[in-house]
C-alpha cells in the first residue's frame, strides 16, 4: 500500500481517481490546487516523491 496525494481541480477527476486507488489499497490524501498540494507534501512528508500538474489553479509551474 502506499500514501499518494492526488492535486487535482476538478471534483469529478479528482473523486474518480481517488475512488480508484483507495479500491486498489492505497491512502490517498486530496488537494484542490497548488498551494495545498504543496502544504500537503510537507505537511504528510511525501517529500520523496511527487508528481504535479503544472499549470494549476493558485500555484503554477514547477518549484
């Protein structure tokens, strides 16, 4: 099992894939934009690894 934080905007995206890996037995943590996602890397230290979208609603591009 692994701890994943899905960024996502839109609500219908971000529910489905969320439903999809908790189904596959993975903790998923949620953001809606940017900043949070960031706050959240830091926050559950998932400082390994993590993927972003880089155009995203607050917070663009790549830090």
């Amino acid at each position: 099992m692994s701890r994943i934080l899905i960024v996502e905007d839109d609500p219908a995206i971000l529910c489905g894939l969320r439903d999809n890996l908790e189904f596959e037995s993975h903790q998923v943590l949620t953001a809606t934009d940017g900043e949070a996602g960031y706050r959240a890397v830091w926050r559950c230290d998932l400082t390994r690894r993590a993927a972003f979208q880089v155009f995203a609603p607050v917070q663009e591009g790549l830090k």
